[in-house]
C-alpha cells in the first residue's frame, strides 16, 4: 500500500508543479511534508473506501512548532483533495482535526527610518529598498524581475502561482531605475550577478546589511508589510493595496486593517484629555 500511496505522491508533486505552477521551493516543503506522513501513516482500503490514518504522523509532529504542524497538515490535506479529485478515490482521513495558530501582526518599519536609510544607501542597495518599499514585492519577484517587465510607468510582476500583476511606478523609482540601468548595464534581469538574476539569498543579504549599519533589523518581508501598512495609513483601499499586493482575497491583506486600528487607538490614547498621563 505504501508504494501505491508513493506513487501518488509523485503524481501530485508533478501536478502541483506543472499545473498548479507552484515554486520550486513550494513543492520540497510538501514533498518534506508527504514522505513524513507516509513514513508513520497507515493507509488500507476497508468496505470499498481507503483509510489514511494519520495518528501516527500527529505525534511525530507535535514538538513542532503551530504553524510548521499547520502547514505540514495543510500539505497533507491538498494531497487528499488531489487523491479525491483527479485520482477519483474515495478516502477517510483519521485525526485531522484542525490546530487554531493565534495570527501574528507583521511589524511595519516606521516610515522615517526608511527614507533616512533610502537618502544614505548606495545605488543599488538604494534601488532594492525601494522596489521592496515602494511596490510592496516579495524578495523572490525581486528576484525574478526582468528589464522587459518593465514598461515605462508601469512593471509586470510575475508573483506566486504564475499570476502577473502589473503595478505603477512612482515618478521617482522610475527615475531611479533609469539611473541604475545606465550606471550597471544589466543584460536581462533587473539585478544581476554574472550572467544570472541575482537570487533573494543575495539581494536579502545586502538589504538586512544596509539596515543593520542603520543600526535596524529589516526583513524584505518587513518591507512589504511596511508598504500595505502605511498606504492603508494614509488612505489607500483595502481593495487596492489587496491588489498591488497580490493576494486572492482581501482577507489576507485585512491583517493590515489591524495594525492601523492599534496605531489609532495608541494616538488616542496619546491625545484624549481624559486618557491617563
């Protein structure tokens, strides 16, 4: 049984590869996922339905941290409405009740510490921060950013699961760009380290280092967040940021919503006669 489940489970890491477009990256996690659940699991066929009997896999796994369990289980879960969906089985899965992980609020950087580090850093370093900051990209669109998406006022940006948004660009990074085009001469890609795109291990490298002479801790990730963040702050859509962003509903941009309604609620209590002092 376990080679059949095997089986299987290459079938689905090719389909979410070459259908579902996910990233390299992305399939080694559920592949990491799968050959642990299928290592402990139980899986037999019993009155005509397979059994995937994940018990064994659950106490493996509980040492590790809530979101590591979440996702490990969310990868098993895809595998079973891929198994019931393409394949046409019939499955029972036991023991895949669901763990709740209490949502973190992402730490935006204040926007004064961002322009001070934007009108000390160098060209390049200079050019990342804002691509990050002002387009609200995550670290591997960076990446992958060629010279062809760009097209005067606006960039094309190829994001998660293949889906190309196209997102304006400020009068000023547009400007900046230009000046870093002629400066650098890339061939292909936006950044470039020989003839290859520079990866996001090497464009992450020298953004936390361009903070941390700052004397700041910034993530690429910090960044993106920074971007939602303050143009909700300033008025922006929800709608629109959720679109600039990337994300296939707004529930996932309203985490932002939050962090304006705890920014609110410390200015007034800051600003209210009656607020203690």
């Amino acid at each position: 049984m376990k080679e059949k489940l095997q089986t299987y489970s290459e079938d689905f890491l090719d389909y979410l590869y070459d259908v579902r477009g996910y990233s390299e990256t992305s399939i080694i996690t559920y592949e990491i996922a799968l050959r642990q659940m299928m290592d402990v699991s139980h899986f037999y066929e019993e009155e005509g339905m397979w059994i995937l009997d994940i018990t064994p896999f659950r106490f493996s796994i509980v040492k590790n941290a809530k979101k590591t369990i979440v996702k490990k289980l969310s990868a098993v879960r895809s595998f079973v409405k891929y198994l019931e969906d393409q394949c046409h089985l019939s499955i029972k899965v036991i023991s895949d009740e669901s763990i709740k992980v209490p949502q973190s609020l992402p730490k935006p950087i204040e926007e004064k510490y961002i322009r001070e580090v934007l009108d000390t850093a160098k060209m390049e370093e200079k050019l990342i921060v804002a691509m990050l900051y002002g387009l609200g990209l995550r670290i591997s669109e960076l990446s992958g950013l060629r010279l062809e998406d760009i097209k005067g006022k606006w960039v094309q940006v190829h994001g998660k699961g293949n889906k190309v948004r196209e997102l304006p660009l400020l009068d000023d990074l547009q400007t900046l760009i230009a000046r870093y085009i002629t400066q650098y001469s890339p061939k292909k890609y936006l950044f470039e380290k020989g003839n290859a795109p520079m990866n996001a291990a090497q464009l992450r490298y020298k953004l936390t280092k361009l903070f941390k002479d700052a004397g700041l801790k910034v993530t690429p990730h910090q960044l993106r967040h920074s971007f939602a963040t303050h143009l909700l702050n300033h008025g922006a859509r929800i709608a629109d940021v959720s679109e600039l962003l990337g994300h296939e509903t707004m529930a996932t941009t309203q985490v932002y919503t939050k962090l304006g309604s705890v920014k609110k609620m410390q200015e007034y209590m800051k600003a209210h006669p009656l607020a203690s002092k």
